[in-house]
C-alpha cells in the first residue's frame, strides 16, 4: 500500500521550514530515517519518501554510508584573484616579527580563527591514533625508547613506500627519510642545495612558513608568477632562470598555500624536464596532496623526475595529526647529505610519533579516513566560499581550490590587509594578512582564511570582517 | 643464643668461592638474605651474620633499599691522558662519512657495543615512561594531536624550571623554549649568534655531534686546550679572544664527552664574567648534569650569567628516554629569535612526548630514578675503567669522570685509533677512534668507550681490545 502523499509532504514541509529557520544549517547531518520516525512517530517508510522528495528538491542530499545532510547550495561564485606578477629581481624576506604574533594568536581559544590554516582537529582521527598509542606504549618495552637515527623507522618508511604509486613514483623504504614534520623536510633540502645568498624561485603567493626558513637560512628569493589554478608560470620560470643563477625551485605543486593551485600533470612533467635541463634541484612541497576534491589523486612532479633532482616533501600533518610532527623526503641524488643533516640538526625524530603514524597507516583505515577527510573539507571551502561571497562588498575575488583547506581573497577597493588585520582582531577575529606571503610585497590587499572549521561563530565572523569591509570602503551594504 | 660460627662461616665460605669462580661477578647482586637463607636451609639471622662478615671482609657490600652486591674492588688506575694542547689556528671540521658508518654499526646487535655514547637502556624508566604514555592516550582526546608551537608545553616548561634551583639559577616557565633534543637546542643557539664562516672557540676534545653540527653551518672552530678534570684552560681562552674574533664558545660544563671534565664552581663564574667582559656568549651543554657521581649537583655556568650571555642547553636523552626527543635551552637575551629559529626548523617539538617527560618530572618519581641511575653509571665507569687497567698495555691512560658514562682512553705506544677501530670491527667491537673529535686530530691515539653498559661479553671485549694492542704493539701481555 502506498504512503499517502499528505503525510510525508507533511514531514518534508516541517523539515524545510527547520532549513529556512536555520535550525539546520547548509552541511548539516540532519537526523537518521529510524530516529526521524521515532521523533515524529510515523513509520520509517514514511520517512523514507519524506527524505527522497527533499532530496528531489535539492534541500538534503544522501552520502553514502554517513546519512542525510542539508545541501550546500549552488552560488555563483566570485571571480577569482588577479595572477601575481612579482618584481624580477630577488629579494629578501621579511615580517618575523608580525609571524610570530599571529602564531601566538592562532592558539588563543577567545579568538574566532580564520588565520592560521590549523587542520580540523575534529576531522583528524585521534581516538584511534590515542587507541594506538596507548596500545603501542603498553606493548612496546624498550622500542619506543630507543633512537631511529637517519633514516628512521624501517616500517614507517615502508608504509610510506607501499602508497607512492598513488601519486606516480615507485619507493622503496630505502628512497626515504624520516623528518620531523613537513617543515624540517624542506629546510634540509634548502640547506642542502643552498647556500647563504643563493637564489631560490618560488611561486608568488607562498607559504609564509617557508618565507621565514628562506630568510633564517639567509636565502634570497626570485617570486615566479603563480596561476591560482595551475601553478607557477613556466615561462616567467624559464626567463628567470636565464637571467639569475637560481640554485633551487620551490613549489607546493598540489594545493599551494593560499592560492590552491595545483600544477596539471603535463605541467608537472614540463618542471621536472625543465630541471633536468638546467640542473637545478627543485623542492616539491606535497603536504595536503591527500586531500584532492576531485576524484583522484593529483601527481607529483617527483613522478617525472628522471634525473634525482627532485625532492619530494610531505607530512602527516594536515592530515593524520599536526601535534605528532612526522614528516619525510624523498631525495634522489641527495639522499646521504640530508640523512647527515638530519643528524646534526636533532639526531633523529622522536621513535613513538613514527610508531604510531606507520600503525596507522598500515591498520587503523587511513584511506576510509582520507576519504572522509576529502568530503568534509570540500564542504567546508565550498561553505566559506559562500560566505564570503554572501558577506563581502562584490569586487571581492576568491580562489576556487580544487583541494586543501585555505580561501585566498583578494580585497575590493584596494584595501590594506594588514588595516583589515588590525580591525579584526580588535573583533576577536583572526585572518592572515596577504603581506606574509611575498617578501616584495605583491598581495598587500590580499587576505588568507582557513576553511578547515565551519560554525555558526565562523560564519558570523566572516559577516563581521565582510562589515568592517563596507565599513572601510565607507559604503552601504547593497 | 649466638649462632656458631662454623655455620656462618660454612655460608661466608661458599659465597666467596662462587665470587672467585666468576658465577657472582663484581658488581652483581647477590641474592636476598630471605632467599639465601631458603637456599640453604639456615636461618635469616644465620645469613644475615655471613653477610655481614663477607661485607667486613670487603668481599660484597650493602647498598640501602637496594640488597647486597659484590664489591668492586679498589685498584691502581691508569694515569689520566695528557692535557691537550691543539693548535692556535681556526679550522674547519671533517670526517663525516665515518661519523654516519659509526652511528649506523651503533644500532647493530651483532656487535658488542663500546662506541657510540648510548644511555643504558635497561637503566632507564621505561616501563613507567610507557604506563605514563599509555594512561595519556587513553586520557588525553584531542591535547597530544594539538601543535605546541614555541616555547613550548607549559607544564614542561614549568617542571624545568621547578629544578632549576638544584644548578644555581631560578627559572621561570618562561625563560624555557623546548627543543627537540638537546642537539638542536645547540644548533639553534648557533645559528642565532653565528654566521658561516664565523669562529666558535670550542673545547679541545669536544663531542664529535656537534663538531659535525658545526661543519653543516659553515662555521669555524678553535680549540681551547682543556684539562680532563676541571675544564676549559681559561688562560688559553683568553688568549684566544684577543688573537681572534671569536663570536661564541662552546662548552661542556659538566661531564664533557669525550673527556668527563667538570668545570669547578669558582671556573664556572670566572667564564661567566669572561663572558660579559668581552660580550661573548657561551653556549653551555648540561645534558648530563644530572650524572654525577659525587654527593653534590654541579652548578652551571648560567648560575652566574648576569648578561643574558649564557644560552643554557639541556635535554632528557641521557636520564630519561633518548628517543622521545626532548631537550630545551634556557637562552637569556637570546630568547625570541630562538623562538622564531625553531619555528622556521620544524614548526614545533612534538607534543605527546613533552606531555610523558612532564608527567614524569610531576610524578614519575624523576629524584629516585636519578639516585639509582647514578649509582649504576658510577659502578660501571669503575668496572670499565679496571677491565681498561687490567687487559691494555700499561702505558695506556685513562680518564677519571666524576660523572656522566664515557671514558676517555690514551693509547700506548701511538698507535693509531683508526687501525685499533678497524681491526676491532673485524672482531665484531665498535670503538670511537678519537680522530671524530677535533677537526685538527689533536686526537688520533685515543679513543672513546661507552661504559654505560655492562655486562661479561662486554668485558671479553675490552680483553679482546687488549689483546689486539699487544699484538700491534708487538709485545707480548706481561
């Protein structure tokens, strides 16, 4: 007997008006079938057609093995940022001090954080890496305390080996090195194919993490046009590198930090090519290639590298746990010097974290947890997305990643970044000023935000900053 | 009723043939009275008299809370080596390749381990770092998977400077930045008062880690002649200011490995103004401070830092557990760029092993565990060193260390270190040739011993090492 249309309408209604009212909110997981039935008390059948016609509608949409949400609704979205066109002449870096300032506030629990671009903790598995740990530590006896000197842990490198077709290459564990996080992985490099007032290109916008490491090492830097789609610009690359005596090429090829690009594979075998030709080691930064929103995996630019002079860099930090601090490279023809560099840096990275992230890797489901991950993400910048696009004065651009967790906006009317900085945390709000990621200065009316985290206070935060804006450029809201 | 004393006696008898014959060894604990006593069907008091007359006979001894061992007996040591008296002119360091064979061959269980200066592992808490690693994982959520950027974990920090008084100073949370170890507590130091090509005045021997630290960074080394009981000549080192443009020292206040100087009170102070005379900072390495074998903590040279001059650089790798890799410097005026340096290295030290050690020096009982580490590291210098005394050529000299667990050994006859270490190798021991520790080779007829460990086959290969040196010497064993 079929369910008669009066009923489930009837529930499908009152759901739509909790949507409008915000009771639910676009991402939201709303109630199971079983619990909805219990709730309302119809049958679950009842429920079932109920769901099937908001799905219908566009107002929920069901994902596989995790239940009905509200849809995020399709927007048009604003255009995206200018493509950066930095000086040719090398420079030096700046800006430590407002670093640090900005890192102390990144931990400051009363602020609302759009800056820092902190991982979701909330969407990072630590219950079961805590469950492994402690599984480890009372199993363990004396292996957690004994030294992992260079390269580190046999198995972590092997786990870490076993997953490199997935992004083009073929490790063995021997093609690797354990680092204490991402961030070591890429200094060593840096320290290891440069020395103190050598030339290094880099994309333009760029992490400001590895502006700081280029400046502590003493390294000057030569900013290379980024598309925020496909990366740093081949051509300006190649004018350059006729022009200066660049020593290294440094670019995070998936999902650079904060623009998202991400380099096509053709385009990835053009660099490695490219470097072959002038012998110029390149530094690949691939730290969030895990987490694509497309459907596969993006490769690497170590993938086409047939001369070793590449270096590939990654972490477990973004997306295993940033507080565990494992890092590793993969570094062709340097191997040796930065396993010894390695050593005089820290002697080896701490043996319980390796433990851990190689059970993890080998047991504890990191690809159903990748997967999550990836979704959950997405949703977040698409939501962020939104908000900035519903919030901030039109001549806004923002970049459209296609992986990661990091909006690069590009400011109206010329506003100073670091004004809007100010201002906002005067609201208890933090956000990244542009300044940090170009040592000439190229992004002063550009602003970063993270999109790991979606709630309520985020999005009245991201409304507050779109006021402020108004308010600086001194018109109404339309 | 007095108990015979045939009976006694019988008991005393038959212990002390079991100590000649080599079933109880110097060293060893000998088993319980209680135990004893079911053994041999006697009474505890009839034990407890033969124990008693075996200890006045300086046959075995009590340790309180700890039972009765066999007596280490006393014996003619070895001379000390000879003051070195390297050469006055700056230099670069080298050997590199060697150092990573060495540290590779120190993993190797299928050698008997005299080389690198690894704690002894079963001396360490493990069981309670494990316990105490396992309750915060289960405990814990989300806290050990949050960065700690620096300085660092407050509790951490807070336990640290709790002790501080035990040394002289009066730290505060603050004055603390956590490191990975104490290797980049050093390194970071370095790199914050020296650039590339500048010149550290070193002690002369000086731990070969750090010499190698010193090659990556680019800088130069002096080496100050040094005295293997009390330190750094400071005559020399004053000297060697005025010749030179010295921009740091580096030194081992306490226990120096290789050479096991300790750098008295009234020296500490003299370097201290030395220091803020000619505004020199002093880069001080205590990680094994705590290793003493005397009834007193040696102070620091940092007690008497009134400049800020003093970078104080310590780590838990000796006493608590090597490999969670936690170390911290107390930096005076130093402080904030460290702060940055380390940031820009490897963002931050991981956080779940800062929570053990802190949780440890809260509650783990850190005085208790020290007090028997001492003991056992005391008594296996001793026995070290008398096995060096019995099997080596006498015109061998030795090292006397008030603490810490290297021995420092001159070789007869010139011999060359590197072909001890070669031929040694091919016996399956690994040595230190003393070649590692001066960029000059101040050192090529000594080596290092690691007497942490102690146990028959290692004393069947210090024999063997004995054996090997007649041999090149030529000469038959007297």
């Amino acid at each position: 007997m079929p369910i008669p249309a009066y009923l489930y309408d009837k529930i499908a209604s009152s759901i739509t008006k909790l949507i409008e009212e915000g009771t639910y909110r676009p991402g939201d997981r709303i109630p199971s079938i079983r619990k909805m039935s219990k709730q309302q008390g119809v049958s679950v059948s009842t429920i079932l057609q109920a769901y099937l016609v908001l799905e219908n509608r566009g107002i929920i949409e069901a994902r596989p093995q995790a239940g009905y949400f509200v849809r995020i609704p399709e927007f048009d979205r604003l255009p995206e940022p200018e493509r950066s066109s930095p000086s040719a002449d090398p420079s030096h870096v700046g800006l430590h001090q407002l670093m640090m300032i900005m890192l102390r506030d990144a931990l400051d629990p009363n602020l609302v954080q759009l800056g820092a671009a902190m991982p979701n903790i909330e969407f990072l598995p630590t219950k079961r890496l805590n469950r492994i740990t402690s599984r480890l530590a009372r199993q363990s006896g004396e292996e957690a305390h004994q030294y992992e000197i260079p390269p580190g842990l046999k198995e972590l490198r092997l786990q870490i080996a076993k997953r490199s077709l997935r992004y083009g290459c073929h490790f063995s564990p021997d093609d690797i090195i354990i680092t204490s996080g991402g961030v070591e992985a890429i200094d060593l490099c840096l320290n290891t194919v440069c020395n103190p007032g050598d030339i290094v290109a880099i994309e333009s916008p760029m992490y400001f993490g590895t502006l700081q490491t280029l400046e502590v090492r003493g390294l000057r830097t030569l900013e290379i046009p980024t598309h925020q789609r496909d990366g740093m610009d081949l051509d300006a690359l190649r004018f350059a590198i006729k022009q200066n005596k660049i020593k290294a090429i440094l670019v995070i090829s998936n999902f650079n930090n904060p623009l998202g690009s991400c380099i096509p594979d053709e385009k990835k075998k053009e660099l490695a090519a490219l470097a072959a030709t002038y012998q110029i080691p390149i530094i690949e930064n691939d730290v969030s290639g895990e987490l694509y929103f497309a459907d596969k995996r993006p490769s690497t630019i170590k993938a086409y590298d047939e001369a070793g002079l590449v270096m590939l860099c990654s972490s477990f930090s973004k997306d295993i746990s940033p507080a565990l601090r494992v890092g590793w490279v993969a570094a062709g023809q340097y191997k040796s010097e930065i396993e010894w560099r390695k050593f005089t840096a820290n002697a080896a990275t701490a043996t319980l974290p390796q433990m851990v992230i190689a059970e993890f890797l080998e047991s504890g489901g990191y690809d159903y947890h990748l997967r999550q991950l990836r979704r959950e993400y997405a949703r977040n910048v698409k939501l962020l997305s939104q908000a900035v696009k519903n919030y901030f004065p039109p001549e806004t651009r923002v970049s459209r990643p296609t992986g990661g967790f990091v909006l690069w906006v590009q400011l109206p009317g010329k506003i100073d970044a670091l004004d809007l900085y100010k201002v906002a945390l005067e609201n208890d709000i933090t956000i990244t000023p542009g300044h940090l990621f170009s040592p000439t200065n190229q992004f002063s009316n550009f602003i970063r935000l993270n999109a790991a985290v979606w709630t309520l206070p985020i999005e009245r935060a991201v409304e507050k900053l779109g006021e402020i804006l108004y308010g600086m450029m001194g018109i109404e809201r339309g």
